[in-house]
C-alpha cells in the first residue's frame, strides 16, 4: 500500500505532467493566432511573438519527455530526444533573432506601418494571465517535489511574460500614437530574449543549467 508521501508525489507528478501539456497546447494556438493576425495586419512584433510560441511548442516536448523521465527515474540522463529538441529550440530561437532583426531594418529603413496593433494588445494580455497562471502551478508543483527541473522550467517561463510585456508595450504605444518605428523596436525587444533562450536551450542540451538554477527560479519566484 502506498503511503500518503507517495500519493501526493503521484499526484504532483500528474499535475506536471499536465502543466506540460497544457503548455504545448496553449502555445500551438496562441502560435496560429498570432502569425495569422501578424500577417494580415503587417505587424511585425505580432507575428515574431506567433513564430516564438511554435518555437516553445517544440521546448515543451522536451520539458513533457523531461517529466516522464523524471517521473519513472528522477536520477536518469536526459534523453537523446531532450538533447535534440534543446538544440533545435536554440537554432529555431537564433533564427527567429535573424529574422527578425533583417525584417525589423527594413522596416525602419522604408517607415512601415503596421494596420493595426489591436489583436497584439488581447493576444499579449491573455498570454501574460496564462503564462503567470502556468508559472504558478510549476512553481508549486516543483517545490512539492522538490524538483530543481520543474523549476527551472517555470523560471524559463518567466520569459514568455517577458516577452509578452514587449508584445503589450510595443501594441499599446502604437495604438494610441501611430508611431510606425515602435514595432520594430518592440521586434527587438523580443531579437534580445530569442537569443538569450537560444542560448539557455543549447547550454541546457550540454547538460549546463546554470541559467535555470534552483536558487534563481527561487529568487525570482517570491514567495
């Protein structure tokens, strides 16, 4: 018979493994949404926040293929799948950085304006009270585990927010000023946390996780 520790070990387990796929999901239509509105509004900031969230659609298969690791054997290497999805993650990020970065002076370069910035203003503040409700639920369940892991990976969803404030930023002074040049500077704004994310993503595939460390998730988590 299990004892009480192991129940509600069994249970935190399933409320990570949950708060994955949660995550792959939300992000797979937060994705779609963005680029859509991105594209037909011309907005620039809107459709590299849509190509991030594909990006962390890819992160989150390697933190769910973590969770069951962990779940069946806490001490077991990560898997040659988390290896090659942390890769990808972190080449994808560069890419979005490049892309971004290319299309954010040519922009400024020819004063283009975007449509409208309005769907970046709902998307952003939806993304900002799921992401803060996903960061929560990590936190508790890393800590009911102790799990340094699941904690890292709630700090790292810390950036989503991050990079949702530029989305809201950029969308809201553009709204209500029509300055063409903020949506390339909020592009930018998201060129700095892509790479630092692609960067995280191959240290975290060569087994280096000072970035997501128990003591700064912890730092940063409050109480």
């Amino acid at each position: 018979m299990n004892s009480p520790a192991q129940i509600d070990d069994h249970k935190y387990w399933r409320y990570a493994l949950w708060l994955a796929l949660f995550t792959i999901f939300y992000n797979f239509a937060e994705g779609l949404i963005s680029i859509y509105f991105g594209v037909q509004d011309e907005a620039l900031t809107l459709f590299g926040f849509g190509i991030d969230s594909f990006i962390e659609v890819m992160s989150g298969l390697g933190v769910l293929t973590m969770v069951i690791r962990i779940r069946r054997s806490p001490e077991a290497p990560r898997s040659t799948f988390e290896q090659t999805a942390l890769r990808i993650t972190g080449a994808s990020f560069y890419l979005l950085a490049a892309g971004l970065g290319a299309t954010a002076l040519y922009n400024l370069f020819t004063a283009h304006k975007p449509e409208t910035t309005l769907p970046g203003l709902v998307i952003s503040i939806v993304s900002i009270a799921a992401m803060w409700l996903l960061v929560r639920g990590k936190r508790n369940v890393g800590r009911a585990l102790d799990s340094s892991p699941i904690l890292a990976d709630a700090n790292c969803t810390m950036v989503c927010i991050y990079m949702s404030v530029v989305l809201l930023v950029s969308s809201l002074i553009y709204q209500f000023t029509g300055i063409g040049f903020v949506d390339s500077l909020g592009a930018l704004g998201l060129i700095y946390f892509s790479i630092k994310e692609g960067k995280e993503a191959f240290e975290k595939a060569a087994g280096i996780d000072h970035c997501c460390c128990v003591e700064k998730c912890q730092g940063k988590g409050g109480s």
